[in-house]
C-alpha cells in the first residue's frame, strides 16, 4: 500500500505537468482547430530560457529566485507563441488545414535544431533553484517540497485560467472566436488579435511546465520537448480536446498511468503508454473523456 501511494503521488506531480503543457493544445485547438505540434517544444524554449535566467538571478532567497526565473522564462514563451502565430499560422488562415500542420510540424523542427544551434546539443543540468526537503512521511509515504511546489503552481495556473476564460472579457472574446471566427468579426471581436493572445496563454503555461519540471527532472536539452509533448497532446485527446477541464483530467491520467507501469511492469513501456492510450481513445471514445460529439449540416 506504501509503494501504491507513492506511485500515486509521483504520478501527481508528472501529470500536473503534463496538464499544464496539454492546456495549450487545447486552446489552439479551440479557437483555430488546429494542433499545435510545435507547442512541445515552446515547453523546451522555457526550460531552457529558465536555465539561462537562473545563471542571471543569482542574487536573493530561494523562493524569489524561482520567481524571477519563472516569470522571466513565461515572458520568452509569451513572445515566442505571438511570434510563431504570427509568422507561421496567421497567414495559412483561409488555407487548407492541412497546410497548418504540415508548417506546425516544420516549426517544431525548426525549434529543436535552432535549439541545439543556440544552446547546444548537450545535456545541461538545471540549477537547484530550491533546495529539496521532505516535506510530510507518513509511514515511508513521502511528499516533497518540490512535489508540493508543482501541485499549487499547476493549480493556482489552472484556476487562473479558468477564471479568465470564464470570468473576463477576454475570456468572452475568446469563446466567441472558438465558436465562429465570422460572427466575431461582425460584432466587432479584434479576431487575431484573441488568436494571439490564446497561444501567448498556452505558452505561458508551457514555460511553467518548463521549469517545473527543471525542479523535478533536472536535465534539460533542445530535444526535450519531443516525447512530453506528444504525451501531452494525448493527454488533451484522452480528456476531450478543446475542453480545459479534460486538458487536466487527462494530464493527470496519464502521468499516473505512466508512473504505475515504470514502476509496476517495467520502465522500458513508458514511453509506449501514450501511444497505447491514443489508439484506444480513438477506437472506443475519439472525442474523449469530456468531449462531444458535433454534427456538421451538408
């Protein structure tokens, strides 16, 4: 029973991130229909820039470092998302879809190598930017700090979305545009400018993810992206695309999907789940977990 909440709680705490990076695929989705493949290594950009940024702030306590660092990697991201949308996608609007993810998947391309040209192709270890301490262990159950951290950043994110999708005009705006891109014009919604600031939101949240798991997992690369971000993309599918709270849902499914086959079965069939659990939700449920089903008139 103490191995089984461990798992669980391990499995927590890679799924808070997974949640985090499959938010953005959702949101894209919602409003441009569109998966983001390059969204996955938006969330390298950020682990990467936090690395850079911890070299910088290296003055003050622990906590206001992680801060600097955190804000000062989501401001990268945040450009890097308008920028992208802006030079990649806005002009494929009235395209072919299938044109948009063909350039999505040459943007995440392009990321990974000109990460490797800027940074290097090898491996680098994030700093300690707080120092790792067991927080509660009850009876060789453990919750660290660092595990503690992840939950209430993910979720003070998650809520502070939410209330702003829900609660504000933006929020309005952008579920008008998800809804229809021509009746948003017509009542005077500033369309792409709504589009920009969903991927700017989605990338945000990537760059948390980033340094999270920076505090978490510290070894970063150009190419880590790659594999969380097609988990986390199935983490979207499994929870129903284009629905937030799936996003989450889904997140967290499968990072304790993940961590209970390393840890039950074997850590060589990690990696494999994700792609197991797509085939599954597309044969039985292909809109997911908290998906519908919509109806296209002829």
């Amino acid at each position: 029973m103490t191995e089984f909440l461990q798992q669980l709680i391990n499995g927590i705490a890679s799924g808070s991130i997974y949640a985090l990076i499959a938010l953005g695929y959702t949101m894209v989705y919602g409003v441009l229909r569109l998966i983001n493949f390059a969204h996955g290594d938006v969330y390298m950009v950020g682990a990467m820039s936090g690395y850079y940024f911890a070299q910088l702030f290296t003055r003050g306590g622990g906590w206001l470092r992680f801060s600097l660092v955190m804000l000062g990697s989501m401001a990268v991201c945040a450009a890097l998302g308008a920028l992208i949308e802006r030079l990649a996608y806005r002009p494929l609007r009235k395209a072919p879809r299938i044109n948009a993810l063909i350039t999505a998947i040459g943007v995440s391309i392009f990321l990974e190598y000109l990460g490797q040209y800027l940074f290097g192709a090898d491996p680098k270890r994030f700093p300690s930017l707080l120092p790792e301490e067991n927080l509660v262990n009850i009876k060789g159950v453990v919750i660290t700090n660092i595990q503690m951290v992840i939950f209430v950043v993910s979720i003070i994110l998650m809520l502070a979305l939410n209330w702003i999708v829900q609660r504000t005009k933006v929020g309005k705006a952008l579920r008008a545009v998800s809804y229809s891109h021509t009746a948003s014009y017509l009542v005077g919604i500033p369309v792409n400018q709504v589009i920009s600031l969903t991927f700017v939101f989605g990338s945000v949240l990537a760059a948390a993810a980033g340094i999270l798991i920076g505090l978490n997992n510290p070894r970063v690369d150009p190419l880590m992206g790659l594999l969380p971000g097609l988990k986390a993309f199935v983490a979207a599918v499994l929870g129903g695309i284009g629905s937030i709270p799936g996003a989450l849902v889904g997140g967290l499914l499968m990072g304790i999907s993940e961590t209970f086959v390393a840890g039950y079965i074997s850590d060589t069939y990690r990696n494999a789940l994700a792609f197991v659990l797509l085939i599954l939700i597309l044969l039985v449920r292909p809109t997911g977990l908290f998906g519908k089903t919509s109806q296209e008139k002829v």
